[in-house]
C-alpha cells in the first residue's frame, strides 16, 4: 500500500492571515518528522481548469495581462472553478466564453498542482476537439485576444517569452505527444 | 513588435499584507484597459530551480510531505533560489542535495510561471545526464527519499497520484519527447 502520509508534518497551530477573493493565505505551526518544528506558509485556492482547444492543426490561445509577471501573456484558455462547480462544466463554460468554442468530444488530460510548496492550487487540464462555434462571452473584467497557432507558433511564442506558463507549455508538450503518438 | 503591455493594467495603489520567510502577498488596486477597477492579489516567490535528472533509462525523483496538499508526493528535484543564485548553480545544488548526483552535462529546457494568475514563482527547469555519485545532503528541516524510477513507473505513479505537481508532469511529458525524437 502507498503511504501518502510519509515525513508528515503535525500542524501544532494555524493562523488565517488573509481570505480575498480568489486566494487566501494562511501560516501553519508544524512539528516535523524529527521532532523539530517549522513553520509553513500556505496559499488557499479554489482550484481551476484549463483546455488545449485543437481545431485541425491549430491551438486556440488566449492573450490576457497578467498582473503578477506586469506583463501580457499567452496561454490556453483557464478560470477558476466557481463554488461547487464540477471540473469538466467549468472547462467547456471557460472554453466557450474565452474562445466562442464549444464541443461535446473533451477529456481529462491530468490534474495536477501548480506550486505543491506553498499552494493548494489543482488545474485539470482537458483537451478538446471537434469544436463548433458559439458565443465568446468573456467576464466582465476579462479582457483577452483569442488566436489559433500552429505547433511552430506555439514553439516560436515559447521562445519569445510570449508563452511562459506551466500549464500552456505542459499543453505544448502534450499536444506534441498526441501528434506523435496518438496518446498523450 | 511584440506588444508586451497588452490589456496593461495600471496600479493605482499596492498593499503589503505579508512577508514571510518563502513567499510574500500584496493586493494591488487597478485600473482596467476600459477604465474600470479591480484589485489583484499577488503572491511574490524568489523564483525556484527544478532538474530531470536521467540516469540510463530512470529518472531521479525524491518524495517529500507536502503541507499544502497535506500528503506525500514523488516530484523532480527542485528548490527555492537563494538570494541573488544563479539558477544553474542554484541547479547543480539543488541536484547534489537532495539526490547525490553531480553532473557537468546539464541544461535548460524551459523556464515556467507557475501560477500566472496569482503568483511571480518561476522555476528554470533543467535536464541533467552523465551522473557521477556526490554526496546528499538535505537540509536540515528537509526530510526526504530518492529514488530512480523508469517511465512506466513515472505513469504508474501519475495514475496512483503518487505524482501530481505540474513540474514533475511536464518533466515527463519532456523525457517522452526526448526518449522519441531526441529533443525536448
């Protein structure tokens, strides 16, 4: 059997140090498996889905300022999941309003998380095919440019620094293991 | 031109909330390209290294707890940079560290914003071959183990969840492309 508990580390206390609108953070006490203790600083996220659009030999991308990085970047299309919402609904909501893309042909990829050493943050990240039309419906406070790139492009914006996020180069790779394999 | 500032948003004001000893978070209040306000909260990381480390057909991995995720998880070997580290000496530490690896034939596949929407982190990753035995030595409130695993074991352990943070996957989606056509 795994043991997923190994070197765990006992939260002794917790402090909630800020709860906003998309993160909070908290620090917790903890003992280590030594017997020492250490301090931990953990950033609380709701989690998100991301999707690699294919349409023929395209990606759709979608360009948005990130204010973090004080720059724009590129990026397959993502959102946070609302409250309560299951994964494979928000990743056709966040698809359709970022891109004006809908399908009935996605599937999981992977789950996995974005910064295990401070954040709880988990992305499921889908691929999806088959698109059709619909309606492009960005938030309100969202404002983004939408654009279908070649493999070539996408290697190109990579190496630009157009593209620099785990999750789009992750897609990159993964949509590069699908032409070459069929799986990825 | 590449226009970098695209859908610039323009801090009107910044707060620090926190400064701890890994990450800090300030919420800055902005102005949007259509006139209208938001605030972001932003986590400030000091960037971080991560290696693939091959050793014939196996790659080095290390399992360590993970408070935020509260369990254990197998991922590449990575860390924070030290202030003002070169990210490849920040690398070939890092390597030597936690697994007792060195290696003179490393170098960078990519360099990733973890978590663009919230947070600075970017972590260099590297591939490193040609390994020669050093000595581990983890920190001293670093408890884990190592282990070399083949790339069946690598998707084992992503199925088992074993494996689940986006470095570690886009480190094996990268040993795939470079086990297939040579390059990543």
């Amino acid at each position: 059997m795994t043991d997923h508990k190994k070197f765990e580390e006992i939260t002794t206390s917790s402090e909630m140090i800020f709860k906003g609108k998309m993160i909070s953070l908290q620090v917790d006490q903890v003992t280590l498996p030594n017997g020492g203790t250490a301090s931990r600083e953990i950033v609380k996220h709701p989690g998100a889905v991301a999707v690699i659009p294919l349409l023929g030999d395209r990606m759709i991308v979608v360009e948005q300022y990130r204010k973090p990085l004080e720059k724009s970047q590129v990026e397959i299309p993502a959102g946070k999941l609302d409250s309560g919402e299951e994964p494979l609904k928000a990743a056709l909501r966040e698809l359709e309003e970022e891109t004006g893309y809908r399908t009935d042909n996605i599937r999981l990829v992977s789950s996995f998380y974005t910064s295990p050493g401070f954040a709880n943050e988990i992305i499921h990240m889908y691929i999806a095919e088959d698109l059709v039309k619909g309606t492009a419906n960005p938030d309100e406070d969202e404002f983004l440019d939408c654009e279908a790139i070649t493999l070539e492009q996408a290697q190109q914006y990579m190496n630009d620094g157009r593209i620099s996020d785990a999750k789009t180069i992750m897609a990159i790779y993964a949509w590069r293991l699908y032409l070459l394999t069929g799986q990825i």
